[in-house]
C-alpha cells in the first residue's frame, strides 16, 4: 500500500535517499532533514496511512513498539538528556507530510525548543459533559 505522490513513500521504496537506522518488514526510520535539534528521528510504516486513526491498529502497534528501542538509542549515541515523541495528525495540527509518522525529538535542559501552552480550564459539567460525547463516540 503505496502513494506514488508521498515523499515517505518514495524513501521507503528507495526512490529518495534518507539517512536510516532502523528497518524491519513493517517500519522504517530515518533522521528528519530539517532537525529541531540534532539527531531529530522519524518512524513510519511502510504501508501509507495519512493519519494515525485511518491506520490498522497493529501496523500502528508495530510502529509504536519500535519508539523506545529507537529512543534510547538516539538518546544515548546523543548524550541527550530526554526526548519528545510528537505525531501530528492533519493540517490544524501541522502535519506536512501525509504518511503517519512519529517524531523522536532529543531535548536538552534549557534548549526551549518547545514550549508548553497555556492551560485552559473548563466552565462548570463542561468536562463530564465532552467525556459523555467521546464515549458516545467510541462506542
Ligand atoms: P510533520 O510536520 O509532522 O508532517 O513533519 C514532517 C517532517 O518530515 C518535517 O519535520 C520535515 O523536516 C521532515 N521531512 C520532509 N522531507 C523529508 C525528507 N526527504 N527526509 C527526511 N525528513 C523529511
């Protein structure tokens, strides 16, 4: 399952050159080409999803299970102190590239470059009230 138009696809296939460091049947990950720090990782399937909820939950499991291994080991050949996993999902929440993906980001104390947003709070029964709705949904 391909997109011939996704960039992601065309490093998956070998058309584009990537900078790889892990590999199995159901994923690969390469470095991001234009990192917020150094040694900035992506994961994705192989098979073209564009977001995470139109993935079959066990491609979206086999990428998920490699995060950790994949985040120790850019953290530790780093020295890098921690790291954000960051995964957009459709242009309101700034994916670029239409092929899910996950995001390793090495962090650093101090090095800012992410910033929490300011917390909002909820009008009184506004929480139980969305609670009820997701639910509805899911079920
Ligand atoms: P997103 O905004 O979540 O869709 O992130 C897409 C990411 O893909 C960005 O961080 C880009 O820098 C990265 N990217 C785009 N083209 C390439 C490429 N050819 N090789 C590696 N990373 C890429």
């Amino acid at each position: 399952m391909q997109d011939p138009n996704c960039i992601f696809c065309k490093i998956i296939n070998g058309d584009i050159p990537a900078a790889r460091v892990f590999e199995n049947d159901q994923v690969l990950s390469f470095l991001d080409i234009n990192p917020w720090n150094e040694g900035h990782t992506l994961v994705v399937p192989k098979d073209h999803h564009a977001l995470l909820h139109q993935c079959p939950p066990e491609t979206a499991a086999a990428v998920v299970s490699q995060l950790g291994p994949i985040a120790r080991a850019v953290i530790e050949s780093l020295g890098a102190e921690g790291y954000n996993i960051l995964n957009n999902n459709g242009p309101a929440s700034g994916q670029e590239i239409e092929h899910l993906h996950f995001h390793i980001i090495p962090r650093r104390s101090g090095d800012g470059i992410i910033r929490h947003a300011p917390q909002k709070t909820y009008p009184e029964g506004r929480i139980d009230e969305l609670a009820e709705q997701i639910k509805k949904a899911l079920s």
